[in-house]
C-alpha cells in the first residue's frame, strides 16, 4: 500500500509492475517480462528494461510522458485501445518494437503515435515488426500525425513495408 515514489530503478522478483509505483524512470523484472496492472501515472518513466506483455492494452502508458523505448510482446494481446493515450502521449518516445507478433493475421485495435518523438528510422524499424494482417478481414490504421518522422518526410519504401502488411498509415 502507499506509493513508491523516487525511485530511479525498479526491480521486481515478479513480473507485474504494482500499482502503487508512481515515480521512476526504469523498470526491470526477474523474468525480463513486466506486466503493469493498471494504467500507468508515470511522468518519469523512460523505459521497461525487458518486454511489456499485457492480454489487453487500454491507456496502458497514460501520462507516460517521458518513456522513450518500449518492446511490447503482442502474442496474445486481445486488447488493444489506445495505449499510447491521445490526451497526455508518451511525448518522448523514440522507439518502439513488437514481438510475438510473428503469426499473427489479426490486429485487436488501431495504433496511435501521434505526438510521439519518433523518426523515420525508428518508423522503419516499428513496422518491421508490425503482424502482417493483409489477410484479416477488419483494417487497421498507424497514425504518426506531428512526429519527427512526418517532418522529416517518411520514405515511401518505409510505408509500403507497413502498407503491404495491410495496414493504412495516416501522416496529416
């Protein structure tokens, strides 16, 4: 009980990240696989050292301004409603890369990154790792509106790596 705050690195023999956990700027578990309980209220928070694997993503990264690498292990993700929260982004981030995503044909849900600090590169190396869902029969859009990425101009080779994957990405 209580809050956990001025932490600069927590560690957990487990894998969940408890709620209470409310200043800190890296996270590590035994396991290297963190799984948050709740939404988290971490304006300090820059980075999971090891993978975040959650069943259902909603506003997982709330307020999560300062979060700058994330990998997220998407191989039995259900969920998926705005992570990434459009009212607060995670403003810092600078990469982002999925795994277990492999076999997948279905995606549960669209992904928001706009306002997000990522570049084209780090764009690339995204949808490299994006399921390809050109099969599944529900669309799902990418929208990378105000990022470093769109001001610098995203290649059209980098957008057809998500687009032939079956995903539409928005840029304005």
């Amino acid at each position: 009980a209580g809050n956990l705050m001025g932490c600069r690195y927590f560690y957990n023999f487990g894998n969940k990240i408890p709620d209470a956990l409310k200043a800190v700027e890296y996270v590590k578990t035994q396991s290297g696989i963190c799984e948050p309980n709740t939404r988290l209220y971490i304006t300090t928070l820059k980075s999971f050292l090891g993978t975040v694997k959650l069943v259902s993503f909603w506003e997982t990264f709330r307020q999560c301004t300062s979060l700058q690498e994330l990998t997220c292990d998407i191989s039995e993700t259900t969920g998926w409603t705005d992570p990434f929260y459009a009212g607060q982004p995670c403003y810092s981030l600078r990469k982002l890369i999925f795994t277990g995503g492999e076999s997948l044909t279905s995606f549960p849900g669209n992904i928001n990154l706009s306002y997000t600090s990522l570049e084209a590169d780090a764009v690339l190396a995204f949808f490299n790792t994006l399921p390809d869902i050109s099969t599944s029969e529900t669309a799902r859009t990418i929208t990378l509106k105000n990022t470093p990425a769109v001001k610098e101009g995203i290649p059209e080779s980098t957008l057809a790596v998500a687009t032939n994957k079956g995903w539409t990405v928005v840029t304005k």
